[in-house]
C-alpha cells in the first residue's frame, strides 16, 4: 500500500511512504523465504518505507528501467509524472528480474505470456526505433515489447527465449555511431578474460545490425516441470538501503556495498575479492555507469551469492589527470586511481600485498584489450573510439594530485 504524508516545514514536496505486509497465507508456507534478509525479515507486523517513494528496495528491484518506464508511459498514454511507482510495478514486465510477480488479488496474476524468439527481434528493434522516434506505438504492438527490469541499462531490450534459455537481448539505437553491443559484448569477454565472473554472453544479428544477448542467471530451465526456476535477486542500491540520484549518493560506495556482501554472502570471502576485481576493473575501462543498480546479489540454492557481472561499457573520457567512478572507491572518494583503490582493500578482505597481487594480474589480461576486441569482431574505428577509456593514465597515479600556490611577495 502507498499513500502520500506531507512533511512538516514550509515550502516542502509531499513524501510518498508504502507499508509492505507479508500475507498471512505466505508465512504459513513450509518453505517461506524473506525477500530481503535484513529489510523485509519474516513477521506479520506491517513495515513502513519512505525510500524508493515508499516501495521496498527488494520489490523496486523487480520494477522498469528507464527504457522500461517509456514503454509503459506510451502503453498507458501518460506522462511519467502520472504514473506512480505501485503502477510501474503493476505495468512491469510479465517476467520481471528475480522471482516477483505483482498484481491486485490474493492468487497470482494470470499466466506468462509466450517469450519472444529470436526470429522476432528485427521487428521489436523496428518498434523500439519508432518508440523512439514518436513515443508512440500500436497497441499490439506495444505488447510484444519488453518494459525492461532495473538490471538491465537504460537501452531498448526484449526477453528472448533460445533452447531452454532466457536471455535479456540489448537492441541497437537509430542513432548509435557506433555499434554499442558488439562493443559491450567485448568488453564483457575482456573482463571474463582478466579473471571476473561474467553473464553469458553472445551476439545475434538482426537484419544489416546486431543485439546483445546476455543470459538471465536469475532464470534456470527445470525439465522435470517443464518451467523456468526463477530465483531471488537483490540490487546493490537494495544491499545499502540507499536511494536512487544525488539525494541518496552519500551511501553509493564499494567500502560499503563489501560490507554488505560479507553480510549477505555465502561465501563471503570470494564474493567480495569479487566485487573487488570488477571496481579494478571498471576504473581500467572507466565504466563511470557502475552504480549500484547494476551489482546484484542472487539468491542461489544454497544462499546469496554475488550475481555474474554485467552492463560494463566503456566511457571515452579527454581527462587524463582524474576519472571518477559512480561509487565512492576508497578514502579518497570517487577517484578511480591506483592511489585510491589501495588506500582501504581490507574492506575487501585484502591486504596490500594481495591486492597489488591481484591489480597486476589484471592488467596484464587488460592490456591485450585491442587484440581480443578486434578478434570479436569491433570495427577498427570503434577500438579507437574506445581508446581513451581503457587503461588510462590516471588510473596508474600512485599519489593524489596535491594543488600548490603561489603567493606574490
């Protein structure tokens, strides 16, 4: 439920807060299992949220994406400003991110519609590049779209099944210059190389262009029932009870988020050496869109564990003196330099030496980046496109930069 509670004070915006209650019939499960071990324990007593305007961060996780909420506002043929975030959730995507499903009764909304195949893709690129152009699309035609999950980036994409596999395939934009899924697919395969556990990954064309297939591992194919398991899913921005955009960035940060980890994890050591590696990683290519919605922890079997990596691109960037990341990397802030990335690695379950250990390693898989990007295919004009953000010399700064000033005498 979300209502509306006007703050106290002059000249304040309303602020939306939601009471989420477990059903009763739910807790009497044999096999209940909380949505958020640490924010939605298991009780019949309702629990209030202000953030995320009122909506738990566990359920937040299974709403659009910005190219999901576009889908929806042409669908519904609002404004995003009318559209409120219980209507999101209702409007979402039939097979949202993790295992949530959302609907206004007891039973369980009505069955799933059929996934989309691959030989369809040309015609939802066709749709998604007139969303784009009108914000406007035919009824059924809508309907084939896929609104998104908050996993997935901001670009069109559609849910895809292939051989008892779902895959989210990231489509091309009109008025790309380059071709951004080959280039992703690259460096997700870098990444692989030097070491990270990445999504599988693979390319499909689509008429004269190609999408981005990226395996759904929050989705398991079970031949004894004929359906896909869907398992748990917990967003980064979910793991630090913390808020989307600047009024919610003071918690946006690795330090904090392998705090979590420790917490929520398994396997706690090899999940934040992990989530360690892909902060090296993303200040290496300068991934500056690593923000928490795209770290994710996944409720296997046998718990939590660190979710595959995923949406890492590039960002070519003229600075070489500093190149920040979305989170806070070490006791210098944001900075994605040598200097700062080792100041605090104990965070991570690392000593110096370890860390320095692990950096080298890296780098050296990181450096044959151009050859592995030309073997997969990325055109000569786009590996220099790229140039810029991969390896950088900043990121090599062993010292903060120190200002100096002259004073006249």
């Amino acid at each position: 439920m979300l209502r509306r509670h006007p703050q106290r004070g002059k000249m304040t915006s309303p602020v939306a807060y939601g009471t989420f209650t477990y059903g009763k019939r739910y807790l009497e499960r044999f096999n209940v299992l909380e949505l958020d071990p640490y924010h939605l324990k298991l009780t019949a007593k309702p629990m209030k949220f202000t953030m995320l305007k009122g909506i738990p961060g566990a359920l937040r996780d299974a709403s659009p994406d910005a190219w999901g909420r576009r889908v929806i506002q042409a669908r519904l043929a609002k404004e995003e400003s009318e559209i409120s975030e219980i209507e999101y959730l209702l409007n979402g995507p039939d097979d949202g991110a993790g295992n949530l499903r959302f609907g206004l009764a007891p039973q369980p909304p009505g069955p799933s519609k059929p996934f989309n195949r691959t030989h369809q893709l040309e015609a939802l690129v066709q749709a998604a590049e007139h969303l784009e152009e009108t914000g406007q699309l035919p009824h059924e035609v809508l309907e084939q779209l896929e609104p998104g999950t908050s996993m997935g980036g901001a670009r069109p994409k559609a849910s895809i099944e292939d051989g008892h596999r779902i895959y989210l395939a990231k489509l091309p934009e009109k008025n790309d210059k380059h071709n951004m899924q080959r280039i992703e697919y690259a460096t997700l395969e870098l990444a692989r190389t030097a070491g990270l556990n990445v999504c599988g990954t693979r390319i499909e064309p689509v008429g004269k262009a190609e999408a981005l297939m990226l395996l759904r591992f929050e989705r398991e194919w079970n031949p004894d029932v004929g359906a896909y398991a869907r398992h748990g899913l917990a967003s980064g921005l979910t793991l630090l009870n913390a808020e989307d955009g600047i009024r919610g960035r003071e918690r946006w940060s690795y330090l904090l988020l392998a705090d979590e980890v420790r917490r929520w994890s398994v396997k706690p050591d090899a999940d934040r050496l992990e989530l360690f590696k892909r902060m090296v990683f993303n200040a290496m290519v300068t991934n500056n869109d690593d923000h928490p919605r795209n770290h994710a922890m996944l409720r296997t079997t046998a718990g939590w564990r660190l979710s595959p990596a995923y949406d890492i691109v590039p960002v070519p960037l003229i600075s070489q003196e500093r190149r920040d990341l979305a989170l806070e990397v070490g006791k210098y802030g944001r900075v994605a330099s040598l200097y700062n990335i080792l100041s605090d690695c104990g965070a991570f379950g690392l000593s110096r030496e370890d860390a320095e250990s692990v950096i080298a390693t890296m780098e050296q898989a990181v450096k044959g980046w151009k050859e592995l990007f030309f073997r997969h295919g990325v055109e000569t004009r786009s590996i220099e496109y790229v140039s810029q953000a991969i390896l950088p010399g900043c990121f090599f700064r062993r010292e903060p930069i120190v200002m100096g000033f002259w004073k006249a005498h």
